[in-house]
C-alpha cells in the first residue's frame, strides 16, 4: 500500500482541522510514494522509538505527540531531534503525528483512558466540541459499580501500564467514586469542567502543585494524577484498530511500542 493512502486515511479519522492552531500534526517524513508494509504505533517519536521502527523494519511510525512542535532552523544530526530525522529518512521511515486531533476525536485518547480504567456505558466529553457533541476533550461515564477512591486508585494502577512516576490522589480514601471523568495527558486545565459535570473523580495527568491544592481544598471532586505517557498510551492499540478497519484486516502489519517513554525512570518515596 502506498504511504499516501496510509496518511488519507489517518487524516480521515484524525482530521487535521480539529488540531489546536499551535499543534503539528500529519506527515513529518517519508515519500508519499513509498511502499508501507508495517507501522508502530508510540506516543513518542523517540530515539528508543525510531530504533524499535528501523530494527522491527517499520515503514511507518504513528505517533500522538509531535517531533517537531517548535519551529527549528536545521535538523542537523549534532541534536536529538536531527539525529531522529535523519534516522527516519535514511531507514525509510516515515513519520506521521496525531496529537490534539486525537485528543477530541470520537473516539479519541480519553476514550482510551476512560475504558482502560474500568469507565462503561456511553461517554460525553467534558468540554464538547462546537462543531460535534460527540467530540471533545475529556471524557465523563461511570463504573458499573460504586467503589472507593483507594480502589478506583488501585484500578486506574492496574489497567495502565506502569511507571516510575505511579498513580496518586487526593481525596478520602474512602470516599464513594461512581462517576469519573477523565483527560488523557496534561489536564489541569479542565478541573473546573470536572466538577461541573458533577463527577466523583477526575483522573489525568500533570497535575500542578497550586492548582491541585487548591482543587482539593474545595467541594469537588477528588484527583488522581497518573503519567503523562501512561494516560495517553491506551489510544495506541485504538488507533491501530480503527487504521486497520479502514484500510482493511491484512493490507498493513501493525504493533503497539510498550517502550516506556515516560520522561520519569526512578521513583523513591523516602523514609516514612
């Protein structure tokens, strides 16, 4: 299949017109011409990342969060991200990001998130998209049934992958979660969302200092606070099953990067 009708049918699922206007998304590398047989799927387009694409002979690599985000005035081989680029280039791998596009697609990264904790039933976005209120960032639905705070904690662990940086919260343990609401990657800009739909627990990632103790000293709902990387890599296997639907069961071979790539690698939480 040509690497052309790869990227249509990930814009097609992934449209870049719902992109925020500061993100870069679509192709990065790669000849549109090109032959595409395999392709990886990874949140970060990393050195380990682009090393697991060339020795799996990957000829695509689907990645949520940009290589290129800033503008740059070279892509020499002296940095990272050049070294990357020319990685890419001279193994014939091509390069394609979905980022916020993703975020607010239906289904999208909080999607993922909610199902991977134990969320069922239909989800609706925290904030809907003007266009489409299906779409959105966010996602809000409930648990089968009531639990603890210390037990959703103990199953947001359990159903994402794990990392150094773990799964915190804020709140009593004890407290009684139903509905959750949830934001794939950084998302302390929607806690005020998350207590206007009325939700127990608000779960997502990078959660701030100020902004979280300040979130909890108020009547809402409680916090917990995972990786950054971890939150948004159940969109992976996602993003692999919808591309595969479109394009057909066989025409591509297809795989998930469980690399770590969380910016974190050691965790000690001193003497108690």
């Amino acid at each position: 299949m040509r690497l052309s009708d790869v990227f249509a049918a990930l814009d097609e699922l992934y449209p870049p017109a719902w992109a925020e206007s500061w993100d870069a998304v679509g192709p990065v590398t790669g000849d549109p011409d090109q032959d595409v047989r395999r392709v990886l799927f990874a949140v970060d387009p990393l050195a380990a990342v682009v090393a697991e694409a060339v020795a799996w002979n990957a000829d695509l690599i689907v990645a949520h969060h940009p290589l290129l985000l800033r503008g740059v005035t070279g892509v020499a081989a002296t940095t990272p991200k050049g070294r990357a680029v020319h990685t890419l280039i001279r193994n014939g791998v091509a390069l394609f990001t979905a980022h916020t596009n993703a975020d607010v697609a239906y289904p999208g990264v909080s999607d993922a998130l909610a199902r991977a904790v134990g969320v069922t039933g239909e989800l609706r976005p925290l904030v809907p998209s003007a266009d489409d209120p299906r779409r959105g960032l966010g996602r809000v639905g409930t648990l089968a049934e009531p639990v603890t705070l210390a037990a959703f904690t103990a199953a947001v662990a359990r159903g994402l992958p794990a990392t150094a940086w773990g799964v915190r919260a804020a709140g009593d343990p004890g407290r009684t979660v139903a509905t959750v609401a949830v934001c794939g990657g950084a998302g302390d800009s929607l806690l005020g969302a998350a207590r206007a739909v009325g939700a127990d627990v608000y779960l997502t990632a990078d959660l701030r200092h100020h902004p979280a103790t300040e979130f909890a000293e108020q009547d809402g709902p409680a916090l917990v606070d995972a990786a950054h990387w971890a939150t948004e890599w159940p969109w992976l296997a996602d993003a692999e099953r919808r591309l595969t639907e479109r394009l057909g069961p066989g025409t591509l071979e297809t795989r998930v990067s469980t690399l770590v790539t969380d910016a974190w690698s050691l965790h000690d939480e001193g003497v108690k």
